[in-house]
C-alpha cells in the first residue's frame, strides 16, 4: 500500500518539477534511435532499458534513466529511493532528490541499512551525476561505468 502511496505522490510531483524547476533541454531523441548505437555502448543500454519496462523518454527528465543505467538498479519504489541515496552520496543536490531520501526514511525505516550501502556505494564513485550524458550515448557502458568507479 505504501509503495502505491509514494507512486501516486512521485506522479503528483512529476510534472509540475519537469516544468518548473527542471533547467536541461529535452534530447528529442526517439528509443528507436538509442537502439541504434551499438550494442555495448550507453545509448543502446538506455534504450534497452526503457523497452524492458515499457517506459518512454520523458522529457527533461532522461538523465535519470540513464542513473539507473550505469547504476544497474532496479525500479521498485525501494530501488528508486536507494539510487537517490546513491546519488546523494555521489554528490548531487536538489530539492526532488531530498525529498525522495525522506520519503524513503518515513515510509520505509526497515530499509535504512540498504540505503546507507547504496550512499556508500554513490561515494566511492567518481562524480558522475551532473555529465552531459546525451553526449556519451555513443559511449561504452561498461567503460564509462569503470572510469567512474561505478559499482
């Protein structure tokens, strides 16, 4: 039930921070294009990725897809929370993300040794959370994700 709950607030909060408090341009690029690049690289990944959840490319907001990309995680509510934990501890700030991290400590208490690993993991990376990631599309993932220490 909880989990529908912090669905229905995610939803709720989407558009309205995608209009108004989301600054980066949209990629305008199709999923049948990232299947395009080749196959080890990040762009093919990302498309991947939306065609095994049945996701489509929401504008502004495609950096967060490819978090979950080189971060391998999953999108459960809980996995969702534990990456923005990851990202925390990766360095990035803002309002959207401090409020997922207290939503996941209020709503799920029992899962605070999850989310402390995956700040620690978000740590030892090197800062990747603030690239240009539509210019590494064409990029290796898994070179990418070792240059940067993501594990």
């Amino acid at each position: 039930m909880k989990d529908l709950l912090v669905e229905k607030m995610y939803e709720a909060t989407k558009k309205p921070y995608q209009k108004w408090l989301k600054k980066s341009e949209p990629w305008n690029i199709s999923i049948k294009k990232l299947l395009q690049y080749s196959e080890n690289s990040l762009g093919f990944h990302l498309g991947c990725f939306l065609c095994k959840h049945d996701f489509e490319i929401q504008d502004k907001l495609e950096d967060h897809d490819v978090f979950h990309v080189l971060t391998n995680t999953g999108i459960s509510v809980v996995e969702e929370i534990g990456m923005q934990f990851y990202l925390l501890g990766n360095g990035k700030r803002s309002l959207y993300l401090l409020f997922g991290i207290s939503v996941g400590i209020l709503f799920y208490p029992t899962q605070i040794r999850f989310f402390i690993k995956q700040f620690k993991r978000g740590k030892k990376a090197h800062t990747f959370y603030n690239l240009n990631f539509i210019n590494l599309l064409h990029q290796d993932k898994n070179q990418l994700q070792k240059i940067f220490n993501i594990q």
